[in-house]
C-alpha cells in the first residue's frame, strides 16, 4: 500500500516516482485523501530534487485526466498555441485567424487576467454582445464554421492544477521547471489539440526573466509534448518592452484588427506570423520558411479579418466593431504623456507598463475586480526611437475613478531616454522544434 510519506521521502533523497505513484497522489490531492501539507511537502521535495523528463510527462498526464479530456472530432488537424504571458500581448487575435483562413482549426480555450492586463477571454469582451461563456458543443460549432473559436476554460478542464497552482502560490513552489511545465501542458493536451505551439517568452516583462531559464521551461515542455504523442514546438521571444504599441483591453483588440488590415508594429508582425508559421508546419503545411509565406499571403488577402469577423458574430458579438471602432465602450478621460528630453528611447519599462495599466483599470488587482474594458496605454514611440523634449511619446485612456494626473507622474518610471541609440533585442530568439 502507497502511503503519502514514502512519495514525499523517496523525491526528497532523488528517487524517480513510478507512473502509478504519480497518479495515485494526483487523484489522492484531487479527491481530499491527501492533505495540503503533505502535498506542499513533496512540491517543495521537487523544487530541490526536480523530476525527470519521464516524471515530468507523467505528472502531466495524470494531471490532465483529472478532469475532462476533451475531444474535438474534428475532421482536420488541430492546432493550439499558448503564451507564457507579457504585457500587450495579442497574438492569439492574429494569428488564430491567419491559421484558421489557411485551413487548420484553431479551438482555443483561453483565461482570464489577473494582474497586469486583462487575459484574451477579457479583451474579447471588450466587444460589444461577445459571448466567451460557450458549451462544449457549441465552441466546436463555431470552430467547424469559422475554423477558430475562442472561449473561457470549463470548471471540468484539469482541476488538479487548479487545486496544485493555488498551493504552489501559497508555498512558494510555483518556480520550478517540472511544475511549470506539467501546468501549462496538462490543460493543452486536456483540449485534445493535435499540435502545440509555445510562445515562451523572456525578459523584464516575462515570468522568465533569463534567456537560460525560458529555453530551459520551452525544451522541458516540448519533450512533454512529444511524449504525450503530440506535435510540438516553442518559439522564445523577447518580452523587454511591451508586445505592439496598444496595452489593455478594447485598445489590443482594436490593434490585432489593425494587424489584420495589414498595419501591425514590426515586432508584433513578425511574432505573430512566425508563431503562425509554427502552427501550419506542425499541421503538415510545409516548412516553416513555406508557411511564413503562406500566413503572410493570407494577411496580405484580407481572409484572416474575415475569418476574425466570422468568428465574432458566431460567438454574439458585433462584429462591425472590424469598421467602427466607436462601438467599443469610449474612454471618458485620456492624457497625453511627453518626452521630458531629447534623445533616444532606451527601454520602456514592462514592468512598470503593466502597473500604470493596472491603475488605470486594466488589469485586476483581485479575481473579483471588475475591468474597464476603455483602460491602457497607446504609445507613440517605441524602443529606438529618436524624440525631442515635448514629443508626444504614448496616451494613457481610462473610464475608472483614478487619479489621472498623478498615474501621468508615474510614466516618467516606464520610458528611459538616453543620449545614445540603443541596441534593439530580436523579436524572435529562438525556435525549438519537437517534431
């Protein structure tokens, strides 16, 4: 008979665990038999002792059949992409349809912000009627119509890291690699894709802040990947500024429809069509050099903003916010924020972006804050750029009850202007392929 004890003292000495361990205590935490304590016990025996690959695709997979596994049904491949999250991060808006209008089903299933931004499910609320509450069968309508759909994760969808990331937070366990990965891949094959695209991102605005540390978690979690039998890969991009020139909610929506009209910042252009790029190779389309070319002839087509307005209108919303962008809820109040002195922009701080964005209502500071979906920041300049004091450098939009002015005063915490021109960081850093 297994007893919690043992698991916690053979992981502690270095010992592997078998598959039916893992199991055991993952069903044993998710049913109650098996207290916090002792499971904070042997996340902690991990932190220090890690688990090996085989361990890490076990605990994985016992994770993901902890609740529903789903099954799209589907009569073509279909490929999922997440993002280890960053600030004016709105990839999923452009590169879902450029991948759907090439003739890959993209179901994505999306959370929540908490936090600096709102998360995708919060930004596509900002449309007006769009409904991201779907049932399982009508998500799968939707994508089957318009090749993607987008909607908010069941309650049923891999409740042993819900449970696991609540005590990993509270027991400061959540920076382990093994942990890190099991989380992110459970609820990615819990939605049955066929291939798997990885958007790991890195630097002041990423969870891993080192380029060492993120190639770690994006190799660690296309080895997962290939063991659970799916195709995979993990693009490392750099998160040092914020993604685009749009943070916050209606404000990145807006900016994803204007990249799919063919006026995207450079940065978000090329991560968007390289991660689009991984996900029809995965799906057999050709190389990736061969279906860069394909996503950027289907932007260049205009399919993808149909498919994107297909998509809107399936799931409720309207979808004439593609023309008019007044129809999304308007900013009461706005402020423009100047260049205090000549010179180059040498950083604009992520860090600080995500929490002047926060202050202005777009993010939540608790689960239960509500999000003003007018909140962020547009910026006029980027990371490079020359400016002259009195420049107009970004706006700062919001609906909130929040002191304007004094949030105007923080800014000069989020741009760095230096005398000389900086070194630009590449968008994309690196491409790990698992298949």
């Amino acid at each position: 008979m297994m007893t919690m004890y043992e698991l916690i003292s053979k992981k502690k000495h270095g010992a592997e665990l078998s598959a039916e361990e893992i199991n055991w205590f993952v069903a044993g935490y998710v049913s109650g038999s098996i207290p916090d304590y002792q499971a904070s016990a042997w996340l902690m025996a991990v932190c220090f002792s890690s688990l090996s690959d085989r361990e890490t695709a076990d605990l994985t997979m016992a994770m993901a059949r902890s609740g529903d596994m789903q099954k799209p049904g589907l009569d073509g491949f279909c490929a999922d992409k997440h993002s280890t999250g960053g600030v004016g991060d709105k990839t999923t808006l452009i590169t879902a349809p450029i991948v759907a209008a090439c003739g890959v089903y993209v179901p994505k299933m999306s959370g929540r912000g908490l936090g600096h931004t709102g998360g995708t499910i919060d930004k596509l609320e900002s449309i007006p009627g769009f409904n991201t509450s779907l049932s399982y069968d009508d998500f799968i309508s939707v994508v089957k119509k318009a090749g993607f759909a987008v909607a908010g994760q069941t309650g049923t969808l891999v409740p042993a890291d819900k449970k696991l990331y609540a005590l990993r937070n509270a027991t400061a366990t959540v920076d382990s690699i093994p942990l890190i990965c099991s989380s992110i891949m459970s609820k990615k094959l819990a939605t049955g894709a066929d291939g798997i695209v990885l958007d790991v991102k890195t630097g002041d605005g990423a969870f891993m802040k080192t380029e060492e540390d993120a190639e770690k978690l994006a190799e660690a979690m296309v080895r997962v990947g290939r063991l659970a039998g799916r195709k995979c890969s993990a693009v490392l991009t750099d998160m040092n500024k914020p993604l685009g020139k749009a943070v916050g909610n209606s404000l990145e929506v807006i900016e994803a429809i204007e990249a799919l009209k063919g006026n995207a910042p450079p940065d978000l252009l090329e991560v968007s069509l390289t991660l689009a790029a991984e996900m029809l190779s995965l799906a057999g389309k050709g190389t990736h050099e061969e279906c860069l070319a394909m996503a950027e002839s289907t932007l260049k087509s205009g399919k993808a903003l149909e498919c994107l307005k297909y998509m809107i209108e399936l799931q409720g919303g309207n979808n004439r916010v593609t023309e008019d962008y007044s129809l999304f809820m308007q900013p009461k109040r706005s402020k423009e924020v100047f260049a205090d002195k000549d010179g180059f922009i040498s950083e604009i701080s992520c860090e600080h972006t995500g929490m002047i964005s926060l202050k202005l209502g777009a993010g939540r500071k608790t689960k239960e804050s509500e999000i003003d979906p007018s909140a962020g920041i547009v910026f006029d300049r980027t990371v490079g750029d020359k400016v002259k004091k009195g420049d107009r450098i970004a706006v700062l939009y919001t609906s909130s009850d929040c002191d304007l002015e004094e949030i105007a005063e923080e800014f000069g915490k989020v741009i760095t202007v230096s005398s000389e021109k900086p070194v630009l960081n590449k968008n994309i850093i690196k491409i790990i392929k698992g298949y």
